[in-house]
C-alpha cells in the first residue's frame, strides 16, 4: 500500500506545456486540491520556474508533482513526482526520495498501465482518449477502450486526451478517478 492510499488523489490534473498557455495563470484557476504536472523539460531555468510554481500551488492549496526528474521534484519541496511512461522506473526513486508523496505515471496502451502499477504509481494517467493537439495523428482511444485500460489501473485511472465537457459526459462510467488537461486550462476565458 502506498503513502497516498489513506489520502484522497486529485481529480483534476493540469499538464504544464511550455508551447501552449501560461501555467500560473492556469493555477490560478483551478480549485483547491487539484494537481499540477510541471512538465517544462528543456526550460533553461527549470529549477526557479519549478520552485516559483510550487509556491504558487502551495499559496492555492494545489499537489504540485514535477515530471521526468525525482531529483528536481525533492529539490524544490514538490509533493511528488510524474513519470512519462518511458520513465516509470524512476518511480523508485522517487519514492526513495518523497516517501509519501503522490507518484503518477503516464500509460499509452496495457503494457503502460501494468508498468506504473508494478512500480506503485498511485494515479495513472492513460491516454490520448480522444484527438488532442499533443498527440497529432494519434488516434484517440475512445471511452470503450480507455474503460478497459481503466479496470486495469485498478481505480487509479486519470483520462488525458481531448478533455472537455462533451468527452467528461462520454467517459461517465468507464471508471475515470480523474482528469487531466493542458489545452483545457491555457485557453483564454470567454
């Protein structure tokens, strides 16, 4: 059993992208408790946009996690760490480094969601559920599928892919303990 199985996991996940909005300003309106991916990978100044964000999440009562690097993610005082399905590995050492801290793990097909749960992902996030600009071509895997990948991440699954409003009434019932999005938070109100 992991650090997070006697807490409550997020339900609402934000995927920083460097290309597509700006992520304070996306922080700013997500409500309490929801969880920030901070995934700027090739920022030249990673480790101050990283600490910069963190304490914005901390000030909004959000679970910050930094993508990709357990070492950054226990540097900056995040409360976990993602690992891209590539890096599920690297859960380890995060673990080692955040005894209780949230772990999630990106998931592309079965393999992917049998992965991150041998390594103790406490949410999986499948996708691309639907067409999304992040994955261009990618076809979506559509609700039958990601409900099939769902049962197998055993109440940890997080949909990414596509999300808005019309594919949250299609994903009712497929076992979603959450979603996430990029595009869905950077759009401008209106």
């Amino acid at each position: 059993m992991t650090a997070m199985a006697s807490r409550r996991l997020p339900t609402l996940y934000l995927m920083t992208d460097p290309a597509r909005g700006d992520p304070a300003a996306a922080m700013r309106a997500l409500p309490r408790g929801a969880a920030v991916i901070f995934r700027h990978y090739e920022a030249a100044d990673r480790e101050a946009l990283a600490r910069a964000l963190r304490h914005l999440a901390r000030a909004r009562g959000l679970v910050f996690l930094v993508a990709g690097d357990p070492r950054l993610a226990a540097l900056v005082g995040a409360d976990g760490f993602h690992a891209p399905e590539r890096l599920v590995h690297r859960i380890a050492a995060a673990r080692r480094l955040m005894p209780h801290g949230l772990m999630s793990a990106a998931a592309h097909g079965a393999p992917g969601v049998l992965a991150a749960r041998r390594a103790g992902a406490d949410a999986v996030l499948i996708s691309p559920v639907f067409a999304t600009a992040s994955h261009p071509g990618a076809r979506g895997l559509g609700p039958v599928r990601f409900a099939a990948l769902a049962r197998l991440a055993d109440g940890k699954a997080v949909a990414l892919g596509g999300m808005d409003g019309r594919a949250l009434r299609r994903l009712r019932g497929s076992g979603a303990a959450g979603y996430a999005a990029i595009a869905a938070f950077a759009r401008p109100p209106g």
